[in-house]
C-alpha cells in the first residue's frame, strides 16, 4: 500500500503477492485490510481480508481540498459496489441541502436489522401470534440471521448478502457434537425455508411501515420445500402389523399408541380434556380445542387453541371408538 497525502495511489496485493499496475489519478484505490467477520460455521468472530476502494472526490464546501469516499466488501465488485453507492448518496444529500430541501430524518430507515428485528418482535400481537411462533421468530434471528446481517442497516440490505445466507452460509453450518464439529448439516432444506419465511414476514412490515421502499429478499429465490421420503405405504403395512400383534396379546401401550394414528399432534393428544369427547350420538367424535405448550419462563401451558388457531373435528370410529 502506497498511500499518500492529496492522492490515492494504491497496489492491489492479490492473495499470491502478485502486484497490479498503480491506478491513474482519479480513478480511486481499492486494497485489503484486515477486520472481525463473523464466520457461521465456527460460530465465532475471526480476522478476516475486507476489499477497501476509495476515490478522492472535490470537496463542494472546500474546493482547495478534496473529500475522500470510502465503499468496503469481502471481494473486489462488492467494495467498488458500495463506494458507488456512498459516492450517490453523498453528492444526492449536498443536491438537496443546497436547493433548501430539508431531508426528512433517516432515524428509523437506517435502523440496523437487529434493531428493526427488536421493534417488529415486540409489536406482533399476542392474539395473532402465538407465544410458541413468537419464540420460534426470536430463534431464527438470533441463532441464524442476525450474527451475519444484525448489524447491516435496513437501506443497505441488498439481495445478493441475502441469497449469500440462504444458499450458501445457512448450508454451510455443521452440527457440533461434544465440541467437535461434524460432517452432519446443522439445517435441513425445510429449516432453511422457515428461517427464510419469517424473516420474509419482518422485511414485508418494514416495507409496509416505509422504512424501506422494496423487500430485497423478494429478489432470492424461495427455498424448496422438500416433502418427506419415506414410504409411506409400507409404514402403513408395518403399523398395521404391530397394532395387531399388540391387540392380540393386549399389551397395555396399544390404547397409548392408537390414539397417535387419529393424526394428533402430540401437544393435542397431551391437551386433550373429557369436555373434548363427544362418545354418544349418531356422530361420536373428538373436538380438538386446545393442546399442551411449553413457553419459556412459564412452563408447560394448556392453550386453548389449535396450531392453526382453529378447531379440529376428529370421527371416531372402530377400534378408536371402544
């Protein structure tokens, strides 16, 4: 690095020493330092190379000196992206100020997404929201979003970090077993997709409340949804099989068990109440209205609601029914 008073007059240092030409004047810098990155493999921050391009612009309140603007990424493109950036937003607030326009103030627009992610999180109303779906929203943006984007500024969130998340950085995270790191995906195909829909649904608010004009992530493609791979027709063939056996020597655990093969979820069958039944009739049948949470800092909650927030009817017929 070759940087002098008056003039930006760097060498580009390729990783293999190589040593490019010096840029003509006026043509800016760009060069390598070093900074904390937050690598989500290791979960942890390390030193990392950043690109820095600059270029020495005249100086509109100082036409003597000259203003240097500053654009850093992790490649070459994404610094000489962000100067140009910086340089457009630089010379659009000098227009303004100097028309007499007064800008309005970017307090909440240039919140940092960790920020934003606190405002949206403490706003979802508990009538909408479920105290379980709230916990899951906070998880995916602390454990997942936030420690690569937290710090990022609503404006500057652009597609191309976000489809770095999602398609590489989310996919590159290994499960960590007795402090060893593996060769086992920490998310599947379908983790990815939720942590990308609920950050989706923070990004639509934004852009509804005006802090930002567009949501970025409408640029990255969803995730796919990647349906389970079992064969259910031969799981069917083998529960049949294991009912029948347990009917026959009329194991204890066959009532336990049968009641699963209804399609309750284990919160619903742990919540059921006798009020839930309805055993005479032309239409014996069970009313799911509620089932067994789990919230932090509470316990284990009976909350009267479904995971779709409405009620369910089950028909009960033989063997259930008995």
């Amino acid at each position: 690095e070759n940087n002098y008073f008056g003039e930006t007059q760097v060498l580009i240092v390729e990783a293999m020493g190589e040593t490019k030409p010096r840029r003509r004047k006026g043509q800016g810098g760009l060069f390598i330092i070093r900074g904390q990155a937050w690598n989500e493999v290791r979960q942890a921050y390390e030193e990392v190379d950043f690109y820095r391009a600059t270029r020495d612009i005249e100086n509109p309140d100082d036409p003597s000196k000259r203003k240097q603007i500053t654009g850093t990424g992790r490649s070459p493109k994404e610094a000489q992206d962000r100067l140009a950036k910086s340089i457009e937003r630089f010379y659009k607030k000098k227009g303004l100020a100097e028309a007499g326009i007064v800008q309005k103030s970017r307090r909440n627009g240039s919140q940092r997404l960790s920020e934003y992610f606190e405002e949206w999180h403490s706003e979802l109303r508990p009538e909408r929201v479920s105290q379980t779906l709230r916990l899951k929203y906070k998880q995916h943006f602390y454990n997942h979003i936030l420690p690569t984007l937290g710090k990022t500024r609503l404006p500057d969130l652009g597609y191309q970090e976000l489809q770095r998340l999602f398609y590489e950085t989310l996919p590159a995270k290994r499960k960590v077993k007795a402090g060893v790191e593996t060769n086992e995906p920490l998310l599947g195909t379908n983790a990815i997709l939720n942590i990308y829909r609920t950050l989706n649904v923070c990004l639509h608010v934004a852009v509804k409340k005006g802090k930002i004009p567009r949501n970025p992530l409408s640029l990255v493609d969803t995730p796919e949804y990647q349906p389970p791979k079992e064969n259910i027709p031969q799981m069917v063939h083998l529960v049949d099989h294991i009912f029948q056996k347990m009917n026959e020597n009329q194991d204890p655990l066959f009532d336990h068990f049968l009641l699963a093969l209804l399609g309750l979820r284990r919160g619903e069958r742990l919540g059921l109440t006798f009020s839930s039944l309805t055993l005479t009739g032309a239409n014996p049948k069970i009313t799911i209205q509620s089932q067994l949470t789990r919230i932090s800092g509470r316990g284990l909650v009976l909350k009267p609601a479904t995971k779709s927030g409405k009620d369910r009817t089950v028909t009960l017929q033989e063997p259930w029914l008995s």
